[in-house]
C-alpha cells in the first residue's frame, strides 16, 4: 500500500534558492505553478517529509500535525495530504488515507498520471466501508482513467451485485471478459464460477445455464461439468427418467465423483428396470476406484439375478416390431443402451419415435445419447436439436457442447 500510494511530486515544497531567483526573473519552467506556502508550513512540511523518507513515522506525525496545523490555503492543504498519504499507507489506517485520498483527488495540483491509482484505492476502501455507491463512484473513474489492475472488473462486479443489481453486475464481468478475448487473453475460471453462483442465488436459472456452458467452454474440466451438471440439476425440476438421463451424462463426462454417484445412478437405473446398466455402472465405479469392491454388493447381485431371469434381448426385438405403437421398442432401446450396444439402440429408439406413442423428448435425448456413444456427432446433435421443452432442453444443450469438445474424457 505504502508503495502503491507514493507520489512524485512531494519535493516541490522545497525549492532551492535559485529556483527561486529564477522565478522571480520570469524564467518559470512550463508545468503548474509553484506552491505558495508559507514558511513556518516549509520548515515543519520539509521536516516531516525528511522524517518519513527515513522511515521515523513517529518524527513524521509529529512535524506533520504541526504542518498541518498551520495550513492556510489549498496548496498547503493539497502538499500536507501528499505526505498524510504515504504515512497513513505505512500504517495501514484506511481512514488516514480516505481523508488524505479526499484531498487529493479534486485537486487540480494531482499529476494525471497518479489519479487511476489514487481513485482505485479510494474505491476499495469506500467497498471495506460498504459504501457501494462511493466504491462504485471510484472504481469505475478508475477504470475509465486506465487503471490496470486484475480485480478492477471483479471489484466494480460485487460491488453492483452487492447493491443487488446482480444482472449490472454480471453484465461487468462479461465485458471484461469480452475485453480479454478482443486481446487474444483468456479471464480466470474464477470469474466464471463468480458469476454463475450470484445468478444461482438469484434464482436466473437461464443465466446460470448459459454461464456455466461458457465456463465449459473455457475450462471444461471434470470439476466444472461436474459443478455444471450439479447446478443444473438443483436449479429445475427433474423426473427420475431425466434424472437417468443426467446421470448418463455425468458418466460421459466423466463427473461421477465418488461412490455415492454411482451408487444413486445404479440405483436409479435398476428401478427403471436397466440392470444391465446397473451393473455397468458398479463395474466402473470399482474399476475407477473410486468405489470399494464390496460398495453396492446387494444391488449389484439384485442386478445380475434380473439379467439372468431377463434372458437375451434378442429375444424381446420380435414383439417390439409388431407392437402396435412404439412404447416397447423405445424400453429395448434404453436396455440397450444400459448394456453398450449403441448400434441396437439406435435402431430400436428410431423405431419408438416412427410408431409413435413415446415421449419423444425423452426418446430424442436418448437417442442423441447413444449416436454420440456411436461417433455419430452430427446425427447426435440433430437428435438433440429436437428436443425443445425445458428443462431437457438445456440438458440437450450440455450434451451438444460435450459433442463440439470432442467428447473426450475432461481432465481430472
């Protein structure tokens, strides 16, 4: 702070005597007058400034408070908040410096250079004194004066939202970050995380959606598709058969985090009458240690025992054909898909939707589901593209941007 708020100018007090001489001759070099001080203000003023260049901040304060005391006009005000300044900086007393930053930013004797900087610092303290409209005043003079700083954006962000203009606020931080690519720069992930949990809280959860797919974008880690998909999930209501189709998601993305995600999605799964993809699902989870062999033990013999009894799926492809509208053939297609025959499942949910009788939104996001799973990606996306209600929608919008990243594995 102390360095931050060191001026340039503070020697001019102490003009030599030909300096003066040759003021009184004329001969005045360009820039702003001299200060006109009075004398007993010089002796104590240069005494202190003496004092604070050699770091004797007691000496300082005293000779200071007396210079102060004898202030009769505005150059001597304006000199004595020069030095207040980097005194009060040394010892971190944020009202020292608010009075002395008060007197220095009006002051048409402030170098225009020194003015960012000063304006910055007086909004950080107006944010620590909760005086949003004061922070909002200075930070944003500063930012319009040029002032390079990394938390700028950020500061002038929170203190919007914290007026509870969360969209204003918002709206900053996309602009800062418009600003950065316009550059060829890339902004912090932080950023985007910032935002997205203010328009959570906001309850925006279009805003938060359309934020979190451009915090993919940028970082499209394991952590952010799995904090992604979470918010997702906890901003809208879900049906368990959309709730599947997420967990399918998180499994592609590779968000399943620890045994309890795979233990609810095998669960879930089971329930809808997929032990096939029970089953796969507790193989993954232990063959990615990220559940213990013994985890989910009873369920996964529940799963094994309905394989059994189920019997080939071959077997059921007949009935699904002649059936007289497409409800069996799209149920074949999702135990297809739980058990990784994409192929079959492809054919027997486009079989579901031509017969017609199925939620085709539902089928759709399952078909996208596995003609990515396939490599499909542009018939993947079509699929996808169908499906237009939310909150399945912004789900199919999660899957499409997997599918324009690559569909790799994210890194963990």
């Amino acid at each position: 702070m102390a360095a931050m708020l060191a001026l340039g100018t503070v020697a001019a007090v102490t003009a030599t005597p030909a300096d003066a001489q040759r003021k009184k001759k004329g001969q005045e070099e360009a820039g702003p007058p001299a200060l006109k001080v009075s004398e007993p203000f010089r002796v104590a003023a240069t005494a202190a400034q003496t004092a604070l260049q050699a770091k004797d901040l007691a000496t300082a304060e005293t000779q200071l408070t007396a210079a102060e005391a004898l202030v009769t006009n505005d150059d001597e005000r304006y000199f004595a908040a020069q030095l207040r300044l980097p005194l009060e900086a040394q010892k971190n007393n944020n009202p020292g410096i608010k009075k002395a930053l008060d007197v220095l930013i009006p002051s048409p004797r402030t170098a225009a250079t020194d003015l960012p900087r000063l304006n910055f610092v007086r909004g950080t303290i107006a944010r620590n004194e909760k005086d949003n409209a004061g922070a909002l005043q200075y930070l944003t003079r500063a930012r319009e004066l040029g002032y390079d700083n990394a938390d700028l954006p950020l500061l002038i962000a929170q203190t919007q939202i914290d007026t509870g203009n969360v969209t204003g606020g918002v709206a900053e931080i996309q602009r800062e970050i418009d600003r950065r690519k316009a550059a060829g720069q890339k902004a912090p992930n932080e950023w985007y995380a910032f935002a997205i949990s203010k328009l959570y809280q906001a309850k925006q959860p279009a805003e938060t959606a359309k934020w979190l797919r451009m915090q993919l974008t940028e970082y499209p880690t394991a952590k952010n598709w799995r904090t992604s998909l979470i918010v997702f999930r906890d901003g809208v209501t879900l049906d368990n058969q959309a709730k599947l189709d997420l967990f399918r998601l998180m499994r592609s993305t590779k968000a399943l985090a620890d045994q309890n995600d795979y233990i609810e999605y095998a669960d879930m799964a089971y329930r809808a009458g997929l032990p096939f993809e029970t089953k796969a699902v507790i193989d993954e989870g232990r063959a990615s240690g990220k559940m213990p062999a013994s985890a989910g033990a009873r369920l996964y013999t529940d799963a094994q025992t309905a394989i059994k009894n189920e019997g080939s799926l071959a077997a059921l492809e007949k009935g699904a054909r002649s059936a007289g509208n497409g409800t069996a053939a799209a149920q074949l297609g999702d135990a297809y898909l739980g058990s990784g025959n994409n192929a079959k499942a492809i054919e027997f949910y486009r079989l579901g939707l031509e017969k017609g009788g199925v939620k085709a939104e539902e089928v759709n996001t399952r078909l996208g589901n596995a003609l990515a799973n396939a490599g499909q990606r542009p018939e993947a996306k079509t699929a996808f593209d169908l499906v237009k209600t939310q909150p399945r929608a912004e789900m199919a919008t999660f899957w499409k941007l997997w599918i324009d990243q690559g569909m790799t594995a994210p890194a963990a």
